[in-house]
C-alpha cells in the first residue's frame, strides 16, 4: 500500500490497515470509536430525555451496524483510506460546534455525508450526491440537504492540518488497540 499524502506529510500505511482501510479489501474495518461514543450518548440522552432532532437524525435506528456502514461506503465509493480519518476529525468539529452528540438515530447519517465531503475536498475522482445517497440509502434530497446543513455547520472549513490528521490516526490506533485487548 502506497503512503498516503496530506498536506506533504506521509500517513503511516500501518495505522490505515489497523482500521481495516486497505485497497486490496475492507475487511477489519472497525466502528469501535463510534461505537463506544454512540453507547455512552444513548445512555445520557435517555437520562436527560431531551436531543434536539437534525436533519441527520433518522425516524428508527438503521439495521446496519457502523461497521457494516463503514464497510458498504468503503467497498461502494472507491474515495482514498485518507477520506475516512479526515471524515472522523469533520465529525467531531462537526458535534463540538454543534453541542450535538452521536447517536444511533444519526451516526450513519453524518458518517456517509462526512465521508463524501471529505472524498470530494481530498480526492481528484469522486462519485456524486445521488451515488453517495444510494451507498447510504438515502434520497438524493435528504444527501443534498445533509451535505449542505453540514458544511455551514463546519463553516466550509475543510482544510485539515498534517498535525491534526496524524493526532487522529494516532488516537484511532490506540482505541481501536485498547479494543483488540479488551475484546
């Protein structure tokens, strides 16, 4: 595999296998950190009985679980491993300037948007919002509704650092380490 590039700076082949992100299969892909996040909020939203409804909020939680969405929009949308770390990062700016949390009725939602966002400011090929939608299984509205509430919630600030980027690979590896070990 092939290092990746982000502002100049070589990611770590390694850290991009250890979620699964190859080009030569997704197998391994982990939802582990949104996973545990999605528990935990799911846990608070029920003690407070208040979450405010988004756009990115769905009636029922999908069947799929995360690692099977993060597996379907790796396999389906050929967008580069660099995509999914940068879209990890535009999640959490994303829920930070939003006071918002991930939950099971939005964290496929603002996964699928986050990644084609990312595909289409990383990459020099990427599929559209209709391609994007049917990964998702969503309309083609809901995707261009979505894609558009969350780059002024992101301020079209897309830009991410070499620093931040490799903090993020680094931080998803040790999570995703701390989970192989507890199992």
């Amino acid at each position: 595999m092939e290092n990746l590039l982000l502002n100049g700076v070589a990611a770590e082949p390694e850290t991009c296998m250890a979620f699964g992100l190859s080009d030569e299969s997704s197998r391994g892909v982990s939802g582990i950190p949104q996973r545990k996040s999605i528990m935990k909020n799911e846990k608070l939203s029920n003690a407070s009985g208040k979450d405010a409804i988004t756009i990115f909020h769905g009636s029922r939680a999908p069947t799929l679980s995360i690692k099977q969405y993060i597996e379907r929009i790796f396999k389906f949308s050929g967008c580069s491993t660099s995509c999914f770390v940068v879209a990890y990062i535009y999640i959490s700016k994303f829920l930070r300037l939003t006071g918002g949390h991930l939950t099971s009725l939005n964290a496929h939602r603002l996964l699928i948007t986050s990644i084609m966002v990312a595909a289409k400011f990383l990459d020099d090929e990427c599929y559209d919002n209709a391609y994007y939608a049917r990964i998702g299984g969503i309309s083609t509205g809901e995707m261009n509704r979505m894609e558009m509430r969350f780059l002024f919630n992101l301020d079209f600030r897309l830009q991410v650092t070499a620093e931040a980027f490799l903090n993020c690979c680094v931080k998803l590896g040790n999570e995703l380490e701390c989970e192989s070990k507890t199992g």
